[in-house]
C-alpha cells in the first residue's frame, strides 16, 4: 500500500475508533442529567441510584473519549499536513471554538460534578451536570460545522490560491450542517438508549425471582431505567428518520455522485426506485448482472419529495465531473504514482451502498428491539426467558454500528475530494484526497498506524474491563454503604466515596 492509502486507513481507524465513545459520552450526559434533575424535583431515591450507576459508566466512557479525541487533532498535522494547510484558515475558527468554548466548559463542569457531591447545594451541582451535557452538544455542533464545511464548503473566498474566511456565520449555519447535527445527536441518544435497555434489562433479568428485601431492591432501578431507554430509543429512530431524509435531499444537491453510490444506480433513472437490497456485484460495469429488490419511484421522492424527479446514475455523472474538475490528476511528484493518472470520480461502491443499509439497517433494529423491552415489560412484567436479556446486550452493539457505518459511507462517499466541491460555491473550491497527504514515507505511516492500533487495542480492553467491572457491580458499587457499615471511615472518606 502506499502512503495515501495507509494514511487513509489510520485516519479511519482512529476516527471510527473514537466515535465509538463520543455518541454514548453525549447522549448519556443528557440521560443523565435528567435522571439527577428527577431526583431533585422529588427526592425519590430510584433517581439518585440511577444518577449515580449511570453516571459512572458516563466517567468511564468520557475518560476514554478525551484519550483518543486528542490524537485526532494532531492527525491533521502527522498525515494530513498539505490538507491543513489548504484549509486551516478555516478550520482552525469551528475546532478553537471547540476547544475553547465547548470542550474547557464541559471538562470544568465535569469536575465541579464529580467533586461536588455534598459539597455544592443541590441545584448548583444539578447545574453543573445540565451545562456538562450542553458543552458536550455545543463540542459536537462546531465539530460538525467543521466537517460539514468539507462536505458543502461555504462562507470562504480565495485569497493567493487558498481558501479564507469571509464570514463564520455562513459556517456555522451551513445548511449540511444544520442538517448533520440534529441527525448525529439523534445518533447519540440512539447509542445511550439502547446502553440503558441493554444493561438496565440484564439487570432486571437477574433480579426476576430475587426477594424485595434481598437483591429486588433495586428492581425499580432497573425497569425505570430501562424504560427510559426505551422510550427514548424510539424518538430518536424517528428523529434519525426525519433528519436523515432532509440530508439525502442536500445530497442530491450537493453531492449527486454520493447518492447515486448509495444506491449503486449505474445508469440515470426517471423515475428512480429505492434499492433495498442488492444480489451480485454491485461494482460491476454491468448493472444487468446485479439483481435488486426495489421500492419503485421511492428514491426520486427521498431526493425531491415528488416521485417523478430524475437521479442522475454514475456512469452519467462521471462525464460532468470530468468536464467540471479534470480527466487527470496534476503531474506532480508530491501525488507519487497517482501522477498524471486518471481520476476515479466513483467511490468504492461496495462500501457506500452497503455501508448505507446497514447505517438505516442497526438503527431500526435497535429501535425495535426498545420497543420488545417495552412491550415485554409493560405494567410490571418480569421477563424470564433466557433470551432476553441476551437479545437486549447484543442491542447495545446495533446503534454503534448504524452510527460507524453511516460516517463510513459518509466520508467515503465524497471521494476523491476531501474537500467536496459546492455547485454553487466558490469556482475551484476543493482538494483531492490525494493532494491532502503528508510527504511521509510508507514505513513512517506504518509505525504510526501499528503503534496507533495497537494502543487502540490496549485501551479498548482496558474500557470493556471497566464497564464490565462496574455494570456488574450495580447499585451497590456506587452507593456508599449504610453508616453501620462505615465503621471509622472519616468524613472525606464518606464523601468521596458517594463522589465516587
């Protein structure tokens, strides 16, 4: 493999890697701060122990986010340096904000919320969880302006060959990433919701015949929280759904080539079908070859709302790209064998069509399964069959796969630009993938891309240890023990205990 291809490859791992904790961070801040706001509107003690279970899952899970977060910003710097240099008047504005702004508030909140138990009055601390949960939405917001404006590049001019800034505002109001963020948040709620189902169910499960006075204690503990999950679960596939067919609208627009691979549509189509699967080579020349099982006039109304509206397919659509962006790649010796050579304007088929059922796929699923936790669970029921709580934990794993794949397909999807060209943007603005490398050896790109999956690898054992540590300790590794119990532990002691 060469260098762009390497490069590619670790940029994807440790960004796929890292948004596997960013939604559950995001979504369960939320759940979370609602579950202590309960506790301090009506002092029931089920919402304290909910607060405070989740709660620690939610610290483990941040921890690991900031960890591998930090490697991404100096990605732009290790692989991607002509990319940050073409682009870094503006992405430098979204992602200082999100440092500065987002990400400093969230970490200063955090702080006053773990330590602050007993130590702050009640609605100050509760304050600190809601302005926690909100800087983790505002650092996911200008995260998403960011890439949204690599997708739909607005709000710059050209100043000696380089994009610049002319207004923040067109930025930060993008319509991609008006777009992006509602159905990337729904995305996040998806992932804690079905965190909450699946171990909150296991739970539950465990505790089916066990006595009010023994481990039945906590039985509400785990209905509530179940259920909640549930519930929530459900309203954000639906939001996901609502937010999802505005952005396939934006892609027809935007980026027609994107929608014509999500489909594998060779060919233009007047009116279009929705493809729902797909026997055969879906990469192949020859589109008679592959068999598709089809919505008919469906895809014409995801694109225009009427089902009429012609898509453009991608043997079409390689001759206006040609036309509007080149036949070949610069005779450059930076680009190394790409040189001169053709530009493949078709994404990798196979990934974005197949990448795109199975974002909409995981996602349904995983409202389906809170919607079986609800049914199953409904006016006090206690499942008991031992398929349960094993169906609710592989749930757990759904939404993450629905939100990895449909960013796989999202970024792949704009190949070969890394910045996509704007229809009705500024003429020239864009950039090749291939132009965004680093001038780095294969070896160097090697060493950094083992070393950086074998960390990966190493923190990933050490959270699943965590989470498991802890979603099996229960309640009762998070409440501080009944004061007959404390024997002589002093009052520091006690308090961070209950802090954790």
């Amino acid at each position: 493999m060469d260098v762009l291809e390497l490069a590619r490859w670790q940029f994807g791992i440790t960004t796929v890697y890292h948004f596997l904790m960013v939604p559950l961070t995001i979504g369960l801040s939320v759940l979370v701060a609602g579950m202590q706001t309960a506790w301090v509107r009506t002092g029931h003690e089920r919402y304290l122990k909910m607060t405070k279970f989740w709660g620690k899952l939610l610290l483990v899970n941040f921890a690991m986010g900031v960890v591998t977060g930090i490697v991404q910003e100096f990605q732009f710097g290790m692989s991607w340096s002509a990319y940050s240099r073409f682009v870094g008047d503006v992405f430098g504005a979204p992602l200082a904000m999100e440092g500065l702004v987002a990400f400093f508030v969230e970490s200063t909140f955090l702080g006053l919320w773990i330590f602050g138990w007993d130590r702050l009055p009640k609605r100050v601390h509760l304050a600190c969880a809601w302005a926690f949960s909100l800087a983790s939405m505002a650092s996911a917001y200008f995260i998403l302006s960011a890439n949204s404006w690599m997708q739909h590049p607005v709000g710059v001019e050209f100043v000696n060959g380089k994009p610049t800034m002319n207004s923040i505002f067109a930025v930060l109001t993008n319509n991609t990433a008006l777009a992006a963020i509602p159905h990337t948040l729904a995305g996040a709620f998806s992932v804690a919701a079905a965190f909450l189902v699946g171990v909150a169910g296991w739970h539950l499960w465990r505790r089916r015949s066990a006595s009010e006075s023994d481990e039945g204690v906590h039985r509400d503990v785990w209905r509530a929280s179940l259920r909640l999950g549930g519930w929530v679960g459900v309203v954000a596939f639906a939001v996901l759904a609502i937010t999802g067919d505005t952005q396939g609208k934006l892609m027809f627009e935007q980026q027609p080539m994107k929608m014509a691979s999500a489909e594998a549509l060779c060919h233009t189509e007047k009116p279009a079908s929705f493809s729902i699967l797909a026997i055969g080579d879906v990469a192949g020349a020859n589109c008679e070859d592959v068999k598709t099982f089809t919505v008919p006039a469906l895809l014409s109304f995801l694109a225009h709302n009427d089902f009429s509206t012609e898509v453009q397919g991608v043997e079409n659509l390689i001759g206006q790209y040609q036309a509007k962006y080149g036949t070949n790649y610069p005779n450059d010796p930076d680009l190394g064998p790409l040189a001169g050579q053709p530009i493949d304007y078709v994404p990798n088929l196979p990934v974005t069509y197949w990448g795109f059922r199975a974002m909409i796929g995981f996602g349904a699923i995983s409202a389906g399964i809170g919607v079986l936790a609800l049914w199953l669970t409904r006016r006090g029921r206690l499942p008991s069959r031992r398929w349960f709580p094993l169906l609710l934990l592989a749930g757990i794993a759904t939404p993450f796969i629905g939100n990895s794949a449909g960013w796989i397909f999202t970024e792949m999807g704009r190949q070969p630009f890394v910045v996509a060209p704007n229809p009705t943007g500024v003429e020239g603005m864009w950039m090749f993938t291939a132009e965004a490398v680093s001038k780095l050896s294969v070896g160097e790109v090697w060493t950094s891309l083992i070393s950086l999956t074998v960390l990966y690898l190493g923190l990933g054992v050490v959270e699943l240890f965590l989470m498991r540590k802890y979603v099996r300790g229960g309640i009762e590794g998070v409440m501080p023990p009944p004061p007959a119990q404390r024997e002589d532990s002093d009052s520091d002691d006690d308090t961070l205990s209950f802090a954790y």
